[in-house]
C-alpha cells in the first residue's frame, strides 16, 4: 500500500485540503504542475548568454550538424566531440531547424532554441515525478514532490541550458515510473498491469537514455533493482518488464547511430566515450573537478533548495519507515546511486540530479504524514529558511552592486516577496503546519528566481563577454563575423561568432586582418603590443571599433579586449 493514505489529525489547516483538491483530479493536477513548472522555469530562459563552456560546446555541435548536414558525427569545430552520445544533439538541431521555419531571426545563433529540449524535458521530469509518485506516496505527497521538483534550484539550472541532464532526467523518470509500479503490484499481492504500455515506456526511456548519456540510466536501474534485492530477495517483480523484447526494441533503437559512428571513427568514439571520459571520472578527477565524497551532500543545502530544511528534518521519519515497501524502493533508488557518485572522484552538482525525485518523494511523504522533526535542533534547521534566502537575495544584489554599480530595483519587489515567504514557511513550520511551510518554500524559491533571472543577471553585463564582443563585430556594412581571436578562447565566442573563428597569435590576428575587408579580430590587452607592431610593418589599418572589458566566468579573471575590423570593401553597402 502506499505510505500515506491520508493526512493526519493534526495536518489542520487550509493546505492539506487544497493539495486534496488538485491531486483528486488526474487533469487539474497535471494543470498545476505545468503551470507551477512555466513559472518556475520562464524568468531568465531566452535572456541568459551562453553559459561557458559547457552549453555553447553542445550548441555549437548541434550548429555545426545544421551546417555539414552531417547528423552522426558530433564536432566542435575541427575537433571530434565523442564524449556523449548523439541524442541531444538531434533534439537541438530539432529544435533549431523548427525555429527557422516559424521565422525566429538568426535562429542558428540563438541560445534560447537550443534549450528547448531542456525545458521541455524539465516540464517532462516534474509530470512523471508526480506519476512515478503515485503508487508509492499517495496523491497528496506525489502532487507536493513534483512541486519540489518543479522548484528546486538544480533542475531549474537544467532547465535553462542546452545539455543533456533534463533530458537524461526526463528518460530515467520514465524507466524508474514503470519500476515503481511492478514493484509495488508485487507487494501486493497483485497481478502486474497487462499489456505492452509499461514495458514500452520503460525500454523507451532506457534507449533514450543511452542515446543521451550512455550507461547512466542503466547503471540506476541496475543499482535500484539490486538494493531491492538485497532490501527483499525478491526479484521476480523486474519479469514485468518482458525482458527479451525490450531488449531487442532497445538495440533496434540506438544501434543504428552507434554502428554509423563507430565505422565512421574505426572505433574511437568507444576508446573516448568509454575509456576516457567514463573510466577517467572513476579514476580521477577530471577538468579540476575533483573532490572529495561528502562533496554531493555539502552542496544539496544548495542544490536542493529551497526544499533542503526539510529534507533534514524528513530524516527520522524516513528512517523509522525503512521498511515499508515504498521507502523501500525510494531509498534503494537513492542511496546506490548516490553513493556511487559519491566515491567517483569527479564531481559536477548534475551528475545526482537523477536521485533528487527519490528525495522529493521522501520529503513530501513526511511532509503530508505530520513527520518532520520537532526536536529543538529541528528549529535551528528550519531557520535555514528564511536565513538561505536572505542570504541569496542580498548576494545577489550585493554581487549586481559590485560589479555594475547598480541597484537592480527591478529584482527588489521579488526579493521582498521571496524573503516574506520564507519567513512565513518557517512560521508555519514552527507551528507544526508543515504543508504550508513546504509551500512558502515553492513561492520563496519561485519569486528569488524571478529576481535573479530577470530582476539582476540581466545586470551583469560584465560577464557577457562574448556577446558584446559578436555585436561590436558587426556593422551595417559588415554584417557577417569573419574573426580571429587572441588571448580569449571560450566556447561561447565560437558560437556566437561562427564556426570558422581562428585562434591564432597577436602576429596571426594581424596578417589575417590584412587578408581581407570586414575581417575583425578580438586582441586581449596583453597581447596588444605584439599585434599593433605586427600590424604596423605589414603596413595594415584597420578601424579600432572599441573595447570590451568584463570577467570572465571560468576563473573569474577580468579581461580588456580590444576589437579591430578591416573597412568593408570599396563599393559595399
């Protein structure tokens, strides 16, 4: 059966009732979940640059297959990109090949389009969230944990970059849905849902999965099938899944592109994907992302927040249920996992993301049970409420002051409401309204990420290198980027201003400048004075457009690049 059945006693209020409302209609639920999801995940989705480097790495790939009309092999550039599979490239390119023909302007160069699958995926994991919920929690608790997730702070990052792990989310969601319901008809005692649906959602996700991220997916479902093992000895439940068909739909699924790009790489997508990017995170930390186990659980104050308080104080419930079938099947979804990443010494907030709707579920299931703690250090835990969001509101304006000199008055009426609603959640919470309490978390977190993403980042355009520096590039008479650039080298560079952007030295930037009319080459300030002399003996004047001067966001270094661009062609318009 699942956890909770129904509130307690001394659940009062007007919460409970409201949540019972919604959840008792399938439609009205799905309603609320998308609608709490659109506002949640809209402030900041089209403004935001290309957040270097990931993103504009997986851009810039999927712009490059529109360009070649080569869909199998994935290139940064002239560089081979083997480290993840092809799927989300396709769905960018989808993405990005639709907005064109709705008529978006310079669609290829805009960002926005290539997050669609994220956003879309992120609406996608918060939906079955509730549905995966359903058969372990009830329908009050599944409605609350997919407002969690609709909420948290990791899959709203996600939700606003083109990379693969909403999308990933949205394929694991699917496969562990179908778990959630063999396993808890077989500790009923029933018979196993009839018919292909179940198994074809399954396999479906587990193809999606691996055409995204690879073995991710499966090594969840592995390691959650196994701590059920080991919690029950019982494995005939996994018999639901029909097994040989799946597995054959599967392959017939994401064997084709594999083959097509082994062939076309006589092998070295498997020698990267596998043995260096796959095994080197087990090995060691990679791109100066190692760290320590413990690490995943310091920062889930962040990445779980607002929803973080709450969890900690969902422990003792959590753990007196241990053996309850849906507790169960939620923490073996969640403590492998978990662990697993823990001890891998490459380490990324995302990589986790897959284990945060278990702890959605486990939260929300205290919460409509009256089961957080109420021990004297539960208040201290509590107060993290409105002291977290304090914090982030004042950092945020403080960092918007720093660095532009500028009060983001826009940011201030959601700061003022975000901060209001903490305090109020964590007055609730102190009096045992603990509903409540999780709502005045989803308005504190909604209306500090209206704040942020639209009230302060649009603000910092010290860090929107790249952009200031594709706009300087251009020019009524030089509309086209032909560009070289020393001394900055991100990848959003290369995005916005096209794939054939050279790298070269100071010496480099000024014999290309003197290769042709409108040619712009962007010259950090220290290498300067070796391309104005350089420039100098080759007898070469271009026009100095101007400086651009901001920090860049890998490292924080501040950055003064000068922009020179050859005159337009005598005759251009």
């Amino acid at each position: 059966m699942a956890v909770v059945l129904k509130a307690p006693a001394s659940q009062t209020g007007w919460a409970g009732p409201l949540l019972d409302r919604v959840a008792a209609s399938n439609l009205l639920a799905v309603l609320v979940l998308l609608v709490v999801s659109a506002l949640a995940f809209a402030p900041g989705f089209a403004t935001l640059p290309p957040m270097d480097r990931d993103e504009p790495r997986f851009a810039q790939a999927s712009k490059q297959m529109l360009e070649s009309g080569d869909f199998v092999s994935i290139r940064f550039q002239d560089e081979a990109r083997l480290k993840k599979p092809v799927g989300i490239y396709w769905l960018q390119a989808t993405a990005v090949t639709a907005g064109a023909r709705l008529g978006i302007p310079e669609a290829r160069t805009t960002i926005a389009l290539y997050r669609v699958p994220s956003l879309v995926a992120a609406f996608g994991a918060v939906l079955l969230t509730w549905w995966t919920a359903l058969p372990l929690v009830g329908r009050r608790a599944a409605l609350l944990s997919g407002l969690m997730m609709a909420g948290c702070v990791l899959l709203g990052v996600e939700a606003r970059l083109a990379k693969t792990d909403a999308t990933q989310l949205l394929a694991v969601m699917a496969m562990v849905g179908v778990l959630a319901r063999l396993y808890m008809a077989s500790r009923r005692r029933e018979q196993p849902p009839s018919g292909l649906a179940l198994p074809a959602i399954f396999w479906l996700g587990m193809a999606g999965s691996i055409l995204v991220k690879g073995p991710i997916g499966l090594l969840l479902v592995a390691l959650t099938a196994l701590g059920i093992f080991a919690a029950t000895r019982e494995w005939r439940w996994l018999a639901g899944l029909r097994w040989i068909y799946g597995i054959a739909f599967t392959l017939v699924l994401v064997s084709p592109w594999f083959i097509a790009i082994m062939l076309q790489t006589k092998g070295a997508f498997l020698q990267q994907s596998v043995g260096q990017d796959m095994l080197g995170k087990v090995a060691g930390g990679q791109e100066s992302h190692g760290a320590w186990p413990g690490t995943y659980l310091a920062v889930f104050w962040a990445t779980f927040w607002p929803f973080a308080p709450l969890a900690a104080l969902a422990v003792p419930w959590v753990w007196a249920r241990r053996r309850e079938p849906a507790i169960v099947f939620l923490l073996a979804w969640l403590v492998p996992f978990w662990l697993v990443f823990e001890f891998f010494p490459t380490k990324l907030p995302h990589y986790v993301l897959p284990a945060y709707p278990a702890i959605a579920m486990l939260v929300a299931a205290a919460v409509t049970a009256d089961g957080l703690a109420r021990a004297p250090w539960a208040r201290l835990v509590g107060l993290l409420i409105p002291l977290m969001a304090a914090a982030l509101a004042l950092g945020g304006l403080g960092g918007v002051w720093f660095y532009d000199r500028q009060v983001a008055w826009l940011a201030l009426p959601f700061v003022l409401v975000a901060i209001a609603a903490s305090i109020w959640g964590f007055d609730r919470l102190r009096r045992g309204r603990a509903i409540e309490a999780a709502l005045g978390c989803l308005l504190t977190g909604v209306a500090l990420y209206w704040g942020v993403y639209q009230g302060m980042v649009p603000n910092l355009q010290v860090f929107a290198i790249s952009p200031r520096l594709a706009a300087a590039a251009r020019s009524p008479q030089c509309p086209e980027i032909d560009a070289a650039t020393v001394g900055y080298r991100e990848p959003s560079l290369v995005f916005l201003a096209g794939t054939g952007l050279r790298m070269p030295t100071a010496q480099g930037a000024a014999d290309f400048l003197a290769g042709g009319a409108c040619r712009t080459a962007f010259v950090e300030q220290g290498a300067e004075p070796a391309f104005l002399v350089r420039l100098a003996a080759g007898g070469t004047k271009p026009d100095f457009v101007g400086r651009v001067a901001g920090v860049n966001i890998n490292g924080g270094h501040k950055l003064d690049i000068g922009v020179y661009r050859m005159p337009a062609a005598a005759g251009a318009p």
